[in-house]
C-alpha cells in the first residue's frame, strides 16, 4: 500500500489535528463540501475536522439508509447540535432497499450500498449544494483489508483506481486514513468530543446490512435492530472492543407453548481486540450468556435460537459479511 500508517505511539493528536486542518482548508479554499455523520468515531472526528477548517462551509448530513441502530438520526443529529454543529438528516430509506432487493452475495451488497451512497445520494446532494468535496472518515485498517481482498469496505474508492471526480463529480478528502482506530479515539478526544462518542465501539460503514446474512429486506433489519439493542445494553460495561448481534439466513426449529416454533437463530459476537486487525472472542460468564439469549428470545419473538461465536479473528472476521 502507498499509504503509511501512522502509528498511535507516534502519534501527537494536537499536532495531527492542526495539520490536518490546515491540509482541509487549503484542498478546499475558498469553495464548499459536505460531509457524512453516522455517529461512530471515525465519521464524528472527521466532522469536527471539517468545521474547525471551513465553518458553515462544510454541509454535515446523517443519511437515514434504513440500516442504523434505533432512534440513531435523531439522536447523533440532537447530539452534534449541542457542540455547535447543525446536521441535517435525509431519509434515503427507499433507495438503499431497493438497491439491496434480492441481493444476497456480500460483496454485491457492499457494491449496491457504494454505488447508492456516492453516486445516487451524494451525488444528488453534491448537485443541490454546489460542493465540489467529499469528508469521509476511511481508517487504515479499511485500506488494508480492502487492498489484501479479505473484504471490501464501501469507503474504498480511490485505492481500488477508481476517480471520484470522474465517476461522483466530487473529490474525496480522507484525513484519518492513516490511523487505526485507536489513534482515531486519541484524536477524538483531542477534540473535545463527547465521551459517548470516542469510547463508542465500531459500526460497520454497510450499517446493519453488514449484521444479515442473505437478503437484506426492511423486516430482517428490523429484527436485527432490535437484537442490536439488547446486544448493546448487555455488553456496554464489559469494556469489550466491539460486540454485535447478526441474523442467519436459515430458519431452525424451535418450540413455544408446546408446539414447533420454526423460527430465526441470531448469533452473537464480542472481541477483545486493539485495532481490529485481530481478535479474541471475550468470555463471558455464562449467566451474561443465559441473560443474552433469554432477552431476545423473548424481546424479539421471531429469534428461537441465540449462539456466541468462539473463533478467534483469524480465521474469523470481527463482521460477518
């Protein structure tokens, strides 16, 4: 790869940001951009960047996909206004499933969720607000497993040979690119952002499309999301790297009330890991587990079966798609 990381013991995050600001400002000059807020820190920071470099010349939105976590636009937009940052949510609910109808192979998902992403809906909104720039958060570790062709990361555009001004009509500004997630929490907090947001664990760019195997339809995101609630409620305070629920495609018997419930299975994932390059399933007590699966069995009725992965990453991955 062209691009060095900059590693977390060498880095200086009131220097980085300064530098990187300055970098923004003159890309940009005296023109516009725009700018993606999904809540996660990567996409947080880069946003912080951006306005400390151009101010109101940097259009911030939260694209609604009908993929994130409940309640998620509204929260991370009320959240940035009480930093000074208005953010403004466009619900492109109905492109993104349509672009995934009937998609089921992972890589074909990942590529309907690029294309809707760049060209049809910031594509349009390049053309609406006359920016010419694109702020994206891509870290090091999406670089590296995109180029090694262990999975594609939707934010990979140019590392793949692809100009984004040719094909978007915009050029893409990537001030994180060299660091890890670590480094980029390091950062975050130099930036005074909220510690809900520099401790938060990651959340895959494809959203909740990456946490369903097979078709991803409005009903299965829908039943992962809540599965993702409780996941999350559980886990917040094991002070695990990352932790995640994801829906199988097959069914498996089950039995409610005496009779066969052939319903959905839903595994769960949690990793100890300090950058996501490797991993370590976090073993949990048991009674964590029996908690885990009483609540979504329950909570989400469609879900009989509820497993814990213990594969380490390799050969597994922290996602599953």
């Amino acid at each position: 790869m062209r691009i060095k990381e900059l590693k977390v013991e060498e880095l200086h995050p009131e220097e980085f940001i300064e530098r990187k600001v300055e970098e923004i400002t003159s890309i940009v000059r005296s023109g516009a951009a725009i700018n993606a807020l999904s809540g996660g820190v990567d996409s947080s920071t880069v946003t912080v960047l951006g306005h400390r470099a151009l101010g109101d010349r940097l259009k911030t939105y939260f694209i609604d996909n009908g993929l994130m976590r409940q309640d998620e636009p509204q929260r991370i937009a009320a959240l940035f206004e009480t930093v000074g940052i208005p953010v403004e949510i466009v619900d492109a609910k109905k492109q993104f499933f349509d672009a995934l109808k009937g998609v089921t192979d992972p890589e074909a998902k990942r590529e309907a969720i690029t294309q809707t992403f760049y060209k049809d809906v910031f594509g349009t909104l390049v053309k609406e607000s006359g920016a010419r720039y694109l702020l994206q958060g891509t870290n090091y570790t999406d670089v590296e497993e995109t180029v090694a062709g262990i999975k594609r990361q939707h934010n990979i555009l140019e590392q793949l040979g692809i100009d984004t001004q040719e094909a978007y009509g915009y050029t893409v500004i990537e001030p994180l690119i060299q660091l890890r997630k670590r480094a980029i929490r390091a950062v975050a907090r130099a930036l005074r952002l909220p510690e809900e947001v520099y401790t938060r664990p990651p959340f895959p760019g494809p959203a909740l499309a990456a946490r369903v195997i097979g078709e991803v339809t409005p009903e299965r995101v829908e039943l992962i999301r809540k599965a993702t609630k409780i996941v999350e409620e559980e886990l917040e305070s094991t002070g695990a790297f990352q932790y995640l629920a994801i829906l199988h495609e097959d069914k498996v018997t089950g039995l409610r009330g005496g009779k066969r419930d052939y319903g959905m299975q839903v595994e769960v994932r949690c990793w100890d890991s300090e950058d996501a390059r490797t991993g370590s399933p976090t073993k949990l007590p048991h009674e964590t587990l029996e908690r885990l699966a009483e609540r979504i069995t329950t909570e989400v009725p469609a879900v009989v079966s509820v497993t814990y992965n213990i594969t380490k990453k390799p050969p597994s991955t922290i996602e599953a798609v």
